[in-house]
C-alpha cells in the first residue's frame, strides 16, 4: 500500500514539478521575481481542493464526461499560458507590460496545473482518512512520494544551471515549446475519452523500444508527452503545437529583419 | 504593432481549429454500451467482452464510498469516478484482442480485462 500511494503520489506531482521547475529556470534568465509561484501554489491548493469536492457533480454535467470538459479547460489555459510566456520570452523588446503578463501567466499556469494534479491526490487521499490501518502506509507513502517529485523537479532545475550562458534561453524555449505541445496532446486524448472527437488508428507503436509503464516512458510521458502509440490526430496536434511555438519565436524576428533600414530601431 | 496583430491572428486560427474539432462529433445513438460496478475494490465483471471496430461506451458505477481511478494504458483511458457515483468512458474502435485496465487507487485487487472481438 505504501508503495502504490508513493507511485500515485510522484506521478501526479512531478507532472506539476517539472513544469514549476521549468519556469523557474525561465525567471532566472530573464532576471524576475520568483514571487508568482507563492500565489500559483497557494491559488492552485486551494482550487484544487473545491474541484476535488465537486468532482463527482462535475462530472455528471455534458452527459458523463463533465470531467474531460473541466480538464480540457485547465489544459487549454495552461498551453495559453506557455504560449505567451515563448513569445515574450523569445521578443527582442520587452516593456514592462509585457513582463507583468509573464508573471500573471506564471501564476496562472501554475494554478491549474496544481489544480488538475491536486485534485486527484486529494480524492485518492481523502478515501483513507479515517481507515485507521492503511492511513498510515498511505499517508506516509504520499509525504515520500511528494518528496521525491520535489527533488526531481529541483534537479531538473539544477540540470538547466548547467547550460552555458548562451544557449541556455533558447534551450528553455525548446523545452517549453516541447511541454507545451505534451499539454495539447492531453488535450486531444481527453477529447477523444470524451468522444467529442473521432479516435484513429495508431500510427506507429514503439512500446517495444520504451514502454509507457516503464520508470523512462513515464518520465519522458511527463516531459514531453510521449506516447508509445500515437493515433494521426495526436501526432498531427503535437506537431502543429511545435510549429505555432516556432512562429511565435521566430515569426517577430523575421518581421524585424524585413523592416527598411531607414524603419529600424536605432542601436542603444 | 504588426507583431501584435501578427500574434492575436494567430491565436485567432488555432482557437478555431480547436472549436472546429470540438464539433465535428459522431451520432451518439446506436452505440453499445455496458456497465462494469467497483464493489470492495473489484471490477464485475472482471472480463468483459465488447464488439471489435465499434464505439463502445462504459459506463463505470463506483458503488464504494471512495474514489476509485479507471485506468488503462493500452486503452488510453484514465478517469476518477468519485464513490457513490457513474461515470461514461468512451473506448474504441478496438482491434481485435485482449485490453487489461486497472483501479489506479488500488492496483492489486482491482484490475479487469477487455475483450474484442
């Protein structure tokens, strides 16, 4: 018992961990507060736990799948979020208005990806209380499972520190971009759970190189949303995700290169 | 100023691809559906039989008071369903062939198979 509440525990916390971590690297290149992630723990606690009540309310709404709607809209707002953090983050000019809304974004980005985690430890925890034996086991078992997604989540940190100086901005950018189109896939897979949209055949089946059960399929599922038998449409979003981020960073830079000379901002 | 507008046109355009599959849906009617319980932690039935090439929908009653999590990596499903509640998973079309899922909050007792064909 104590092994499976320690697994259920780390999944659900190193999705949100990697996440945070990657926005933190974020906040140390470009020299902001770290502050947003007070307000996105405590606002994403707090959500989560009135989404765990009402789950089982919510879930009834849209015929069943109320559920998939409520994630869906979490997993949307977090890819909004992501998308405006690269596209400022990658912009040549950065005022102070558009600082301020990579810090909202932060926040909210945070928000609802603690909320959809949250949510299900709290209902997976809630289920114990009380059971005087088991609550032990799993009590522990989620105080260490929480620990070893928090340690993750600070090497993931720690791994970015390692980057030279240089690269280490774009490389931030590729890997959100990367997180950013896992969330679309998500998105996509709930939708079709949710049978607003037409499942297809897998395209390509690679279970045998790595498994999605395995400890590295679950990582890289948590990175970078890897999937071991992707279906078209899942593999037609995830790229046009990668794509739209690309024109978000490089579209600005193009326009900026085209300009006349006489049109081009004078050098500071 | 053109980068702004650049930017909203094309949020504007994946926005509406998003809308636009949201209501490409298929007819509902005419679609099996079959129910599997969770009492004491276990599915019943715990082998289920279910048409090949067809949208099947499951619809899972928790009769427990906790939450249990249905999940299946070769179905590509994962739902909370909350104790005391139902809940519509939507699976298929399935080749033909064997599918086990799982209780994701009490993996060694409650676990299931899928059968297509």
């Amino acid at each position: 018992m104590l092994i499976n509440s320690v697994i259920i525990i780390l999944s659900e916390v190193l999705e949100a961990a990697i996440l945070i971590a990657l926005l933190l690297v974020l906040t140390r290149q470009l020299n902001m507060h770290w502050h947003w992630l007070i307000a996105g723990t405590s606002g994403g606690a707090a959500l989560s736990w009135i989404y765990g009540v009402f789950l089982g309310d919510v879930s009834d709404l849209f015929g069943g799948v109320g559920q998939e709607v409520v994630n869906v809209l979490l997993q949307m707002g977090i890819y909004l979020c992501l998308s405006l953090i690269i596209y400022v983050a990658a912009s040549l000019r950065v005022n102070q208005v558009m600082r301020n809304t990579v810090y909202g974004a932060m926040v909210l980005a945070t928000m609802f990806v603690i909320t959809h985690e949250g949510a299900e430890i709290y209902l997976f925890l809630s289920g114990f209380w009380g059971a005087s034996g088991a609550a032990v086991s799993v009590y522990s078992g989620a105080a260490i499972g929480l620990g070893i997604g928090c340690s993750l989540g600070v090497l993931f940190f720690v791994l970015f520190t390692w980057v030279p100086d240089r690269a280490a901005k774009a490389i931030t950018l590729a890997v959100l971009a990367l997180v950013a189109a896992g969330v679309c896939l998500q998105t996509v897979q709930l939708l079709v759970q949710a049978n607003w949209i037409t499942s297809s055949t897998p395209v390509w089946d690679t279970s045998i190189l790595v498994g999605e059960h395995s400890v590295g399929g679950q990582l890289l599922h948590v990175i970078f949303g890897y999937e071991a038998s992707p279906s078209g449409i899942e593999l037609g979003v995830y790229l046009l995700s990668l794509t739209f981020s690309a024109a978000l960073v490089l579209l600005p830079r193009t326009i900026e290169a085209r300009r006349p000379c006489w049109a081009q901002p004078l050098a500071k | 100023m053109i980068r702004q507008q650049l930017f909203y046109q094309l949020l504007y355009g994946v926005l509406s691809l998003f809308s636009l599959q949201v209501f490409a849906s298929v007819a509902f009617a005419d679609m099996p559906e079959y129910e599997i319980t969770i009492r004491n932690h276990l599915f019943h039935p715990s082998t289920l039989v279910v048409p090949a090439h067809t949208k099947v929908k499951l619809v899972i009653y928790n009769q427990d008071n906790t939450a249990e999590e249905f999940e299946s990596y070769e179905l590509n499903r994962e739902k909370v369903i909350i104790g005391g509640h139902k809940a519509a998973v939507f699976i298929g079309p399935l080749d033909p062939g064997v599918y086990p899922y799982f209780g994701e909050f009490n993996p060694r007792t409650a676990q299931g198979i899928i059968v297509s064909e």
